[in-house]
C-alpha cells in the first residue's frame, strides 16, 4: 500500500481539491482508493458523502484522530491523506511518517510562498524526507496559465531547489463538481480534458 499526503500549513491552498481530485484519477485507474480526512473540519468525508453511487469507488477513512493513522482496510492499494491546515511539527511528523509522497498544493501569491516555504524547511529537516523515503511534490494551484504571478513562482521554486510538479488553473468547476461529490476525472467529456492534462505530470510523478 502506498500513502499519498496532501499537505502545508497554509489554509485554503487546496488540499482537499488535491486529494479528492487525485482520488478519482486514481481510482478511475482501477486502484483500489481511500480517502483519509485528517482534517477536523472533515471536508473531505463531506464530499465522499455528496459523492454519487455510481460514481467510481472511494472508501472513506477518517484519520482525524491520532490513533487511527494508519488505519486501513487490506484490500486498498492506494490512501490518500487530506491534510490539516495550522498544523504542528509534531502533527506533520506523525502524518509523514505514514506517507510515501506528500503533495505540498501552493497558490502564486507572495504570501502563500513565504508560509510554504517555511512548513517546507520544517519537514524537510525531519529523518523521513533526509533518508529520501518520502517525496516531496509542489504543485501550483489556482493559476493563471501566462501570468507574471505564475512566471515568477515558476522562477522562484525551481532556483530554491524545489520546481513545480505541476500548474492547476484557476477554474470555477473545481468548486461545482465538488459541491456534487465529483471532480474533473468523473466527466469523462472533452470540456475538462485540459483539466485532467494538467494533473498528469503529478499522476506520473506518484507513479499513477
Ligand atoms: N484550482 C482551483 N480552481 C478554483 N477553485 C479552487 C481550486 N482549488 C481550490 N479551489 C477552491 O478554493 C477553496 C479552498 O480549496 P480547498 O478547500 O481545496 O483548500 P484546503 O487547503 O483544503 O482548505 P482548508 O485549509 O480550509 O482545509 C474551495 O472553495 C475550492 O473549491
Ligand atoms: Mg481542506
């Protein structure tokens, strides 16, 4: 079993977006997902719930607690981990240590990049991402394909040593489909295969 952590510090940067979209890509793929909240607020439980029946299968694991980290039916292959926000090093730790790759979602703002910067110097002092036994993948998030902001993040990550993964634009149907339970890997029409493209770099970086 792999585990896939969606996290940063920074509220509203769009972990739950991440981990739920990552979620349908990966189980329109044929694995066998679940979806462990580990954020109080439990949005990502929330949106299981909307979720249609016939809709590809996710399983729901909450991880809000920390004695159910971890906690996983046998048959799942893959879990991934929606992240608190103003989490505690210590939090982060006992995440982390359960996860294989943590997708650190970012938005192109000077703010939102200070703040991650700083949760990223504090996870990568812990021994699991030293040993290199867990990957770190920053993605842009609520982007504007050609902007300076964009530009200019794109410049600032990859001379700090930490390039983007990937670059999701900043589109209204994020938030509609959620609100239904779904995400762009559930609507299989050509309006949202620009959507999905711009995923697929982190799908192989995860190993899909
Ligand atoms: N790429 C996107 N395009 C448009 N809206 C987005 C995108 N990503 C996220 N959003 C919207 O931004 C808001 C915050 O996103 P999300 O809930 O995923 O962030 P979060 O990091 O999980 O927040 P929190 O820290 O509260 O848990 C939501 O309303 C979501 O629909
Ligand atoms: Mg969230």
């Amino acid at each position: 079993m792999r585990t896939i952590l969606v996290a940063n510090r920074k509220g509203g940067c769009g972990k739950t977006t991440v981990a739920t979209t990552l979620a349908t890509a990966l189980s329109a793929q044929g694995h066998a997902v679940a979806l462990a909240d580990a954020d109080r607020q439990k949005s990502s439980l929330r949106w299981l719930a909307l979720r249609p029946k016939d809709a590809a299968k996710i399983t729901g694991l909450n991880w809000t607690k920390d004695k159910n980290l971890g906690d996983s039916p046998k048959r799942i292959d893959t879990v991934i981990v929606d992240g608190p926000g103003a989490m505690t090093t210590a939090h982060a730790e006992a995440l982390i240590r359960e996860a294989d790759e943590i997708v650190v979602p970012l938005q192109p703002s000077v703010f939102d990049t200070e703040s991650t910067e700083r949760f990223l110097d504090k996870i990568e002092t812990l021994k699991k991402i030293r040993k290199g036994k867990a990957t770190i993948h920053v993605i842009a998030n609520r982007i504007r394909l050609k902007s300076r902001a964009l530009a200019a993040l794109e410049a600032h990550m990859a001379e700090t040593g930490r390039p983007l993964m990937a670059r999701i634009s900043d589109r209204l149907a994020y938030s509609t489909l959620a609100g239904e339970g779904l995400s762009v890997f559930d609507k299989a029409t050509a309006e949202f295969t620009a959507y999905r493209n711009q995923w697929h770099p982190l799908l192989l970086a995860v190993g899909e």
